[in-house]
C-alpha cells in the first residue's frame, strides 16, 4: 500500500526519490507527492517545496516531470506514495501533509486510531488543517513540540507518545534542513547510508539500488537520519544498538526481462521458485533441514495443536497446510481469517503452533493475529518471503519462501512457494512426531522434489490455457467447485478471477451446491472445477453432471492422463499427474492463467489490479 522514500545528502535529492517512488509503485497506490528542504533561503522564500499528484497510476509520471522546476541547493527530501484511507484520492489528501508554519513536512504509512480526538483539540488551538487524512495532524502535533524548544527528534519522540494505532513516518523541518527523522509501529521502516548519503523508507526495494546495507528501526523507535549518518533513539531519547540487515536480491530480480508484465513473468518463474524453496530442505531418506525454523524439535513435539492464520491468497494456501499438517503429522489444525482472529476469543495456549503466513512479512491483520497469539502464550511461527521482515522478526520462528521479488499485486510465485513450503514444514513435524514411516516420508519428499518439474509443464501450457480463458472472457459470473484439496484451489482461482477481470466468481465446496447455490445455476453459467484424481474424483464428476443437467457451461482442471473428464464438460485445463496430497501446487496454476487471460482480453492492468495494493498495511 502507502510506500515512503527519505534522502539527505544526495546530489540530485529529487532524482532519487523519484527513482525510490517508481521502485514502490508495486505496493499500489492512488496518489503521490514529494516535498524538498531547501539548505539556504531567501528572506520571504518558501522553505519547503512540494508537489502532489492523484492521477492514480500516472501520479508519479506526473511528479517525474515537476523536476524541472525543483529548486537547487537542497538538503533534504520525502516521497510517499499514498492508497486512500482517510479522505479521497486527492491532491489535497496526498502526502506530504504540512504543519501551520509550512516548515514541517510529513509522510506516513498506517493509520492514527485517535486522530479525531487529536484533531479537535488541534483545532481549538488555532491550527488549520487543510486535508481529510489522519496524517495531517501528526504535522501539526510536530509544531506543537517544536513551540517548547525541542529539536526535530525529541518533538517526534513526543508525538508517538500521544498516538494509538499502526504507522511508520518520516518528517523533515527546514530549522533542521540536512535531517531526517522516523518512527514507526507495527509499519516497517528501515533506513541506510552510503558516503555522505542518508536514506529512510518503508520497504527495501526503494533504496536498494542505493545500498544493501540496512538498519531495522524497531517499535516505537526514533531514527535520526543525517547526511553519511544514522542514529536511533528508543522512547526515553538514548541510543541504541542498531539493528543490521544485509540484503543479498538485486534490483534486476524485479524486471520483467521481456514479459509483457510482471505477472506473466511471475507465472513463468514459478518452477524455478519452487526449486529455490525446496533447495536443501529435503534428504533423500524423507528427514527435513529447516535451519532458520528455531523452534527445536522438543518444543515441536510438545504441541498438541496448530493454527494457521493468513488472509487472501496465503489463507487458501493455509488450507492446503491445513490438510497436510492434520494427515501427515496428525494434529488438530485450524486455519484462520487473520483480519478476524483478534477480534473473538481463539482457544490457545503454550501448547498451540500458531502459523503465521504473510508474502510481504507486514500484513497488518496477520501481524496483529501473530502478536495475539503471542500474548496469549503460542509458539509462533511465520511463512514469509522477505528476509527480516516485521513479522520476521516477532515471532518465535520463521521460514522463508525463495520466491524471489514478487512486483504483481496478484500473487503467483510466493503463493506456490507458500503451498509446498507448508507441506515440507508438515512432512518436518510428521517426522519429528513419528507419524508416518520413513519409507513414507521418503517418497513424499521424493515427490515433493519433482514439484518444480510438474509446475514447469504446467506453466508450459500457458498459451493452451490462454485460449480456454478468452473464450470466456465477456462472462461476468462464474462459479468455482472443488472438494477436498480442490476446494482451496477452487477459492483461489475465484480470488483471482474477481482481483484481474473485475468477474463476480465464488468458491464452493461441490458438495454443498445442492445446499442452496444450485438454484443458481441456469443456461449461460459457467462452472470452473478442479477434478485432477484423487478419493473424491468420482464425487467430483458427479458434481460436475448436476451442473450441466441445469444448463451450465463446464472447465475443469484435469490430469493430462484423464479420459473420462473430457468427455463431461466443454473445455479442460490439463495437469501434470502428481499425488492428490501435492496436487494443489500444480492445480492452482492453468486458474492463474485463466484469471490474468480473461483481465487481459478485457483491458485490464494485471499488474495493478484497480484498488488493491500488493502490501496490506491497514486493516
């Protein structure tokens, strides 16, 4: 979502943020804006320039082409990318926000739970506002600070005090024109430095081509950014040990190297994903090496339960962990909506697994869901693909899926790589738990090994399941059916559907559509099941029969040895054959294809899907 960029020092200030802004876009956005420090001003002069644009998409272009008129002689600049929470997707919304005097400047990621409150007592005071966002009154609580004589850093320091709810910000002051300063909660924010340079942002990706070497700024944590020089304050103003991060992935890994987007890219890299995930995980004997895992095998052994919580795509792929942890390692699995988790009374203690899955490691509601389960005693684990994300770090233990940069909103590679990680991370705890044989776990991570291959010839046929969804691009409701592992697939191509083409799709479990949803059913329907072999195929077919009998059209997702499907339905998506419990790796892949084909045919930006953003930084 909203996506910040800080330098100090550079020699064209404006260049970089701009630079920083474009690396960002990903996230998702819908207005953007910068503001500059000037070092030296002329009496009368404007001390901070800024401009704002809110033409969605091409806001940064639009930024892009004010460099000409940016002043010389700047010490200091902020970048924001905004998706709209409080107030429309203005130009008076976008960031940055400023204070009365025009000389505090403001980004922000999250929101202020109490900015009303704030507000009011703001505006009893004689601040005037100018914008509908929450992130205008943390200028003007700045202001207040600064009036008793406080520097930059002990006035933020005093805001964060006086703030409830989730956010990383950054400010600049034209008393203090070559300084950054940021802090955050629960948002990321990390900030960097190279000779004479200093750079502050929400996500690696904006400064990477700048450095890779980096500084987690911890909860409630003040850092102080100066040109070559970084400081962090903890709540009481003294320093602290800094946290250091490495980051080893290059900004190449982000281009689209000749696809035509980033989505198709995405699709295409998905078997070598699932190899980079699997790679060293899996002994040829069925045992399982999860170095960064931390939690040791007697904690493992002691839990009597696992719940997995996760939104979106990773909840689908939560089931699918689900399923696996209950058959292989035998222990009670749930798997949970994060966004709704804290908000009831989850049955957990410290004998609970609570596994976290999140692609970015900052969904907020998973974040929060993982910090519940924590107070209330569960070990924690999460499933990530970036390297010492948030979540990364609260948590008792993580593993890391290798996907790679994922730049599409619409996520692909990270959520196969989510599949089969949890299904190595299952096969792990069966082993630990003696719950299945060697000899069983041994083909198992046989198979598990032979994903890649399978996926690979499945991605294959992408031109095969292109032409199937062009077919069905101008209709608007389709119904998505599956039963055992093929639910969850059924409930992912259907997201998938709605984030690309804007297609009214859901998910069934085929059994339960003569509980009611049948009688929806009718001539010009479309049903799009996942029937590849397994204890349900038959069930399945059956399924398949009852909705044709009232008129619907039919697409299933078959193994490529299947006779008997075709012959059913008007069109077939084939898979590789691969065992029913690994099935859900391969299945979800031609439903990947038929979602971005459909959005294609109908004009659609696959990459930036209208009002979604890659990265879930509110709730």
């Amino acid at each position: 979502m909203c996506g910040i960029i800080g330098v100090t020092g550079a020699d064209d200030p404006f260049r970089v943020l701009i630079e920083g802004l474009e690396l960002l876009e990903y996230r998702g956005y819908d207005s953007a804006g910068v503001v500059l420090v000037k070092a030296d001003v002329a009496d009368g002069a404007e001390p901070l320039w800024r401009r704002r644009s809110a033409v969605r998409a091409q806001s940064i272009p639009a930024l892009r082409k004010e460099g000409e008129r940016a002043p010389s002689g700047v010490a200091a600049g902020l970048g924001h990318t905004r998706w709209a929470t409080h107030g429309a997707p203005t130009e008076a919304n976008a960031h940055p926000h400023l204070d009365c005097t025009g000389r505090v400047a403001v980004v922000h990621n999250g929101i202020i739970e109490n900015f009303r409150e704030i507000a009011e007592r703001l505006d009893r005071a004689g601040h005037r506002r100018t914008s509908q966002t929450d992130t205008e009154v943390l200028a003007h609580l700045v202001e207040e600070h600064l009036r008793d004589g406080s520097g930059l850093a002990d006035a933020v320091r005093a805001c964060v005090g006086e703030l409830r709810g989730d956010f990383a910000v950054a400010f600049v002051s034209a008393d203090e024109p070559d300084v950054i300063v940021g802090t955050r909660r629960t948002s990321p924010l990390i900030a960097g430095r190279t000779d004479g340079v200093g750079l502050l942002a929400s996500d690696i990706s904006a400064v990477l081509g700048l450095t890779r070497d980096l500084v987690a700024i911890g909860e409630d944590e003040v850092v102080v950014v100066r040109p070559g020089s970084i400081t962090v304050l903890d709540r009481d103003g003294h320093e602290v040990e800094q946290q250091q991060l490495h980051v080893s992935w290059d900004v190449e890994a982000a281009r689209r190297e000749g696809f035509e987007d980033y989505m198709s890219k995405e699709i295409h890299e998905q078997p070598r994903a699932l190899a980079d995930t699997l790679l060293g995980r899996l002994r040829p004997d069925g045992s399982t090496e999860l170095e960064e895992l931390a939690l040791g095998p007697h904690e493992l052994r002691a839990v009597d339960r696992v719940t997995i919580v996760a939104c979106g795509s990773s909840y689908h792929a939560a089931l699918v962990g689900r399923m696996a942890v209950e058959s292989w390692a035998k222990l009670p699995t749930e798997a949970e909506i994060a966004s709704e988790f804290r908000y009831r009374e989850p049955v957990i203690d410290d004998r609970t697994l609570v596994v976290a899955i999140s692609q970015s490691g900052e969904t907020v509601d998973t974040f929060h869901a993982l910090r519940e389960a924590s107070r209330r005693g569960a070990r924690t684990l999460v499933v990530t693909n970036v390297v010492d994300s948030l979540m990364a770090r609260e948590a008792d233990g993580v593993l890391y899926t290798h996907a790679g940069p994922e730049i599409g909103v619409a996520s692909t590679k990270c959520h196969v790589a989510q599949l089969a990680l949890l299904q190595v991370f299952a096969l792990h705890l069966a082993g630990l738990r003696g719950t299945m044989s060697q000899a069983a776990c041994a083909r198992l991570a046989g198979e598990l090994g032979r994903l890649p291959d399978a996926v690979k010839s499945a991605v294959g046929r992408f031109e095969e399941y292109r032409a199937v969804a062009e077919r069905l691009a101008g209709i608007n409701d389709v119904y998505f059916l599956g039963r055992g592992l093929g639910y969850p697939i059924a409930a992912e191509g259907a997201l998938k559907l709605k984030e690309l083409a804007y297609v009214r799709a859901e998910a069934y479990p085929a059994g339960e559509m003569k509980h009611g949803p049948i009688s929806l059913i009718e001539p010009g329907t479309v049903a799009v099941v996942v029937a590849t072999k397994g204890r349900l195929y038959d069930k399945v077919l059956a399924n398949v029969e009852e909705v044709r009998a009232r008129g619907a059209a039919v697409v299933a997702v078959c193994d490529e040895d299947d006779e008997t499907t075709p012959g059913l339905v008007d069109d077939v998506l084939r898979v590789p054959a691969v065992p029913e419990a690994l099935s859900p790796v391969v299945a979800v892949v031609p439903l990947q294809v038929l979602a971005y084909a459909a959005a294609k045919a109908r004009g659609n930006d696959v990459d930036r899907p209208r009002n979604l953003a890659k990265v879930v930084t509110v709730e």
